[in-house]
C-alpha cells in the first residue's frame, strides 16, 4: 500500500505529517527533526544538498543556495546555482523530494500522494506550480489546502467542537498572514484574509542585528560577509533564546575582539516597535472585512514559528483583549492539518469528512452586449474574485436585439470590464426563436470546486435547450475518467434532494408565522428572512444549510416570543396590564434584532 502525506511546504521551513494510530503524526527527518529548512543548495560535483545543511551553505556558498523561493512560485523568476538555472518548482521540488523520501524511511511503505498547503492569497498559477512541484518530486498533489483552513482542521481536530470562528495568525519567517475562518456543520470556509508579506520573524533578526552593531559601535563597512551572517545567525539565536528567558546574550567575535551584549525582551518591545504596530493592521483588517467583532472569535489560532516569541503572543493579546490563545506548536499546525487531510483522502475512519473550501482567486463570468460598442461586450460577472468555493450561481440573461437567430455563452476568467481583456475559457452556441429583445431567456449557471474545475450550464426555458460544458484547469491534463469523478462530486455541490423537504417546511413555517403575529416589525423581518433563504435555495446550494440552520433559529425565537406573549397577554388580560407587554415585546424583539444584525451584515457581505 502507498501512503498519502500532508505537507507544510513553508518560505522559510517544510514540514510533513501522515495520519497514523488515529491522529496526525508529523514525520522526522534524517536528523530526527521536524522542521527542514527550505532550502537548497548545489554542490560543486552537483549534489543537491537540501535542508539543514543547504542553509549552513547560505553564507558559504550564497552562489550556489537559494532559500525563501515560494514567494516566487508560479513567477518566471529564475535562480542561478552553481552555473545552472533553476525555477521556483523546480526548488521546490527539491524539498518536497527530499521530505517524501524521509517520509518513506520513516513509515516503511512508499508515499505516491500529497495534500499540499499554500497560502489563501497564492494565485492559480502559483496553486499549479506547486502541483507541478509535486509532480516532479513523484508525488500526485491531487489536493491544495490553504494554509489557514490547515490550521483551522488542526485546531478543529484537537478540540473536537462544531461551530466556531478562527482568527488565524500565521507569522511565519518572512510573511505574516491573518485570516478569519469559519467552521460549520463541518465546512471549513475562509471569510477574509489579509495580511503583510514583508513582514516576519526575520525583520525582529535585523533589528537585533542593527541594534548589536550600533550599541557595540561596531563599523558595519569594514565587516566580511561571513561576520555579517555570524552577526546576523547569532541575533536569530538571541531572539530564539529570548523565547525561554526573559534576558539573553548576544556574543561575536569581530575582528578578533569578542563583542558582548545583554538584551531583555523589554529592549526587544522597544527596538522593535514599528514591527508590532505594523502587526496589528492585518487583524482589524480581516475582522472588519468579516464583519466579525474581537469577541466573537472562538478561537485565536496561533501558527508559524514567529508566534513562539512570547511578546508576539502578548502583543495579540492586548489588540483583542484575550487571553485565551492557541498557543500549541505553533510553527506544526500547518503540518498536522495537512496531515488530517491526508487522513480524510485515506478516508481513515476517525477523522470525519471535514468539506474544506477554498477561495477563487479570480472572477468568471460571461460576455454582453455593449450597445455603445457592440465590437467591445461588457464582461457579466457570476462568480466574483474572492467567493468561498466551492459555489454554485445562477445568473438570467436574456437575448440584446430583436430577431436575434442565436445566443453565444462565452465564458471568461478575470477581473478586466472588457470581456475581451479577460481569458477565455469556453463557448456555448444554441439557435434561438426570432423573438422581440428581451423575450428569450437564457439561464446560465457556473459550479466552481475546490480543484479547479468549473461546469456551465446554460438553459433555454423557450426552446427546452440545455447544455453542460465542463472546463477543468488544462494545464493540469486532466484525464476524463477524473473528469467523471469530479462530475460526480459536484452532485454533492448541488441541491440534496433530501433537504428539499426541510426547505418547503422552513418556507411554511415562516409564512405561519407571519400570519400569526401583528407586529409590523416582526414581519418585516420574517419577509426579509423568507426572501433570502429563497434567494440562496435558488442561488446559492452549498450555503444553504448554514443559512437554513440560522433561519431556523431564527423563526424558533420569533416563535417563542408569539407564544411566551400569546399565553401571558390571555393571563393579563383579566388584570389590565398589556401595555407593558407590548414593551417588552418591543424590546425583546430589537434585541433580538440587534443580535441577527451582525449575522445580516456578515450574510450581505458574502452576497456583495
Ligand atoms: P515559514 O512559515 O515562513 O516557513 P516558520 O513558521 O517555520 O516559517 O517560522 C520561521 C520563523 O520563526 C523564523 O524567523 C524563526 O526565527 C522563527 N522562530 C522559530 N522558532 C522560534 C523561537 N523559538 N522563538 C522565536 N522565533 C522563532
Ligand atoms: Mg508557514
């Protein structure tokens, strides 16, 4: 049996985890590590040193190593080693060969499959790269995870709970990515990220670096290159040591005199304050992106090596006024996601079917008519840049011009006005009856996975025409023997005939509702309520549990006031009191209000 792997492919350390004996276990390497450097380095003889050695090679042999190259992934920068060019992948290869064979050392069995991690903002082409990585270090990447829904499944993992709501802070070596995540009814489905990509725990090096050269009065100018990284390894050290004690020691010999410094993590707060001032921006980002408050965080998510530092820790803290952080290996998390992940592939029984989503990271949509330049179509957009996938969405077109003998769907993928600036994807061609503008409707819908794979369905309810087109990601190749399996997951996607019942009672229900109460207030709600579970029935399938779960608690608390309300107003009658319970109504109602505001806002601010 071959095995599937979960792998942390980080900028500055991989790691990789394989679910095993119920839980996810990360995988040491030869040096009985788990973290491996992202680094890699050729040799004179064209050995390729990958790893904990590759990094000493940094200072030694700087033309020949390379490190920190994901954030080129996808890019066509190159990297010359020792003579030869080398692409992102390429090096990342590299590594993720090099964590797959001390995966198959440590496990006895061949590893054939990985789920990969990458950031939530890393583009299709920097998703496909990475794939492409894995393929040439033997490895089938039939899954790309993002890092914070890694973090979240890790998390989620260990505690076990339903629902809850992730600030995920992942301050890695160079990158600092913050991203609120929501889990429900086991979806894993990333609200907002945000964050600051040339920010990470080596700027607190190169602070400590430059504060050891100025109070030692050291001449930066006259050091070699080997001093400046003994400095600048030795400031790491410090900052690692500060981690376990409240002071430490920064010693180096620079030309020949031994140069020695106290520092506390007080010196560092102060050193280093325009790096935390910077930290906290990404945070109020993502929360108002969101539309979610401090408190209403379930958990704050600790992730990347740089959360270790324990003024980080405290700093985050006090922007949020908690306490209560997941502080718990913060540079494995990613990892151990990554693992459950692989679990779920290997369908292990004890993890359950956790349904991630992804964001797309581009819009699709179709071309219009532009009736001021009719050489020029308008780009229509169904599914907008940054949607939770997977998504499925209907849009109505209808035909531009009068007598108009066919309609072409053509199918786009960018965010420029002009359809023809877009990349296009497809066409859909079907014969129409000469009608008048206007009179021929044409329905078009788009389903989007998590694997790159989009079907468009368009519908002509005149002609009872109806055509499916499905467009996987054609760099990928994929074979059609996975395009049926992917067509069958989307079914999944779809509306489940089974909720179709408890939908119609949701329905009933509210219109009841309505007919029972007289409160203007109330109805107005149960209206606007009605409305919008009706738009995502037709519109929007794959929220629609969420959404019918909080409508139904909803109408159950509409439903609990009538009733509390209906039995006293029959008791008070007698003693003439109802005034005040039309207050109280009043204001329970508002609160109540109050309350489903927010949730509202977060609602509109996923239709918008
Ligand atoms: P990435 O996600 O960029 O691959 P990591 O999550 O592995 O990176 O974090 C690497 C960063 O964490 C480095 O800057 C490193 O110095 C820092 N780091 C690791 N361990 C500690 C520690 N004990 N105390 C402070 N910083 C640490
Ligand atoms: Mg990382």
């Amino acid at each position: 049996m071959s095995r599937i792997i979960g792998i942390d492919l980080g900028t500055t350390n991989s790691l990789a985890a394989v679910w095993q004996d119920g839980g996810s276990r990360l995988i040491p390497n030869a040096f009985g590590e788990y973290l491996t450097p992202s680094v890699v380095s050729i040799g004179e003889d064209g050995t390729v040193y990958v790893g904990k050695t590759a990094k000493e090679r940094l200072a030694s042999h700087p033309d020949a190593t390379a490190g920190a190259f994901k954030r080129f992934m996808g890019t066509s920068r190159k990297y010359m080693l020792a003579g030869k060019s080398y692409s992102p992948e390429e090096l990342s290869a590299f590594v993720l060969k090099k964590l797959r064979e001390d995966a198959e050392r440590y496990l006895g069995e061949p590893v054939e499959e990985a789920v990969i991690s990458v950031p939530a903002y890393f583009n299709d082409m920097a998703r496909n790269a990475t794939k492409r990585a894995g393929i040439i270090a033997g490895l089938r990447v039939e899954r790309i995870i993002n890092e914070p829904s890694a973090a979240a499944l890790a998390c989620q993992n260990r505690n076990e709970e339903e629902d809850a709501v992730l600030l995920v802070f992942d301050f890695g070596g160079g990158t600092l990515d913050v991203s609120l995540v929501e889990c429900f009814d086991n979806v894993i489905e990333i609200q907002a990220v945000s964050g600051d990509n040339q920010l990470g725990g080596q700027d607190f090096d190169e602070m400590i670096e430059k504060h050891f050269i100025r109070s030692m009065e050291i001449s930066a100018e006259g050091l070699s290159p080997e001093t400046k990284a003994i400095i600048r390894k030795s400031a790491e050290k410090c900052k690692k040591d500060l981690t376990r004690e409240k002071t430490a020691e920064m010693v180096v010999n620079c030309k020949d005199i031994q140069k020695k410094m106290e520092i506390s993590r007080k010196d560092v707060v102060n050193i280093c304050a325009p790096l935390f001032e910077r930290m906290g921006k990404p945070i109020s980002r993502v929360l108002m992106d969101a539309g979610v408050s401090a408190d209403q965080i379930s958990h704050i998510v600790l992730v990347g090596g740089s959360c270790k530092m324990p003024v980080v820790r405290q700093y985050i803290g006090h922007l949020l006024g908690r306490n209560d952080m997941e502080t718990l290996e913060p540079d494995h998390m990613i990892a151990l996601g990554c693992g459950v992940c692989a679990g779920i592939k290997e369908r292990d029984e004890e993890v359950k079917d956790m349904l991630l989503t992804d964001i797309c990271p581009f819009s699709l949509g179709v071309d219009i008519m532009n009736i001021q330049n009719p050489a020029k179509p308008f780009m229509s957009f169904i599914i907008e840049r940054n949607t939770a996938l997977p998504v499925s969405r209907e849009s109505m077109y209808a035909n531009a011009l009068d007598n108009q003998p066919e309609v072409r769907v053509r199918i786009y993928q960018g965010e420029a006005m002009y359809a023809e600036d877009n990349m296009r994807l497809g066409e859909l061609v079907f014969k129409i009856p000469r009608m008048p503008k206007g009179k021929v409707q044409c329905f078009v819908r788009f389903t989007y996975d998590i694997n790159g794979v989009l079907e468009v369905e368009v519908r002509i309810p005149v002609t009872g025409e109806q055509k499916r087109l499905v467009i996987v990601n054609k760099e990928l190749g994929m074979s059609e023997e996975e395009v049926a399996k992917k067509l069958k997951e989307f079914e999944k996607i779809k509306v489940n005939p089974a909720d179709e019942e408890e939908n119609r009672y949701i329905l009933e229900w509210g219109q009841r509702l309505f007919m029972q109460t007289n409160s203007e207030k109330i109805r107005e709600e149960l209206v606007k309520k009605l409305q919008y579970f009706e738009y995502v029935m037709k519109n929007d399938p794959y929220h629609l549990s969420k959404v019918r779960k909080y409508t139904t608690v909803f109408f159950a608390s509409i439903e609990g006031i009538l009733n509390q309300y209906v039995s006293f107003t029959d008791d008070v009658l007698s003693d003439g009191s109802w005034y005040r319970e039309e207050d109280e109504e009043e204001r329970e109602i508002d609160d109540l209000f109050k309350a489903w505001d927010n949730k509202d806002q977060e609602d509109q601010e996923r239709e918008d």
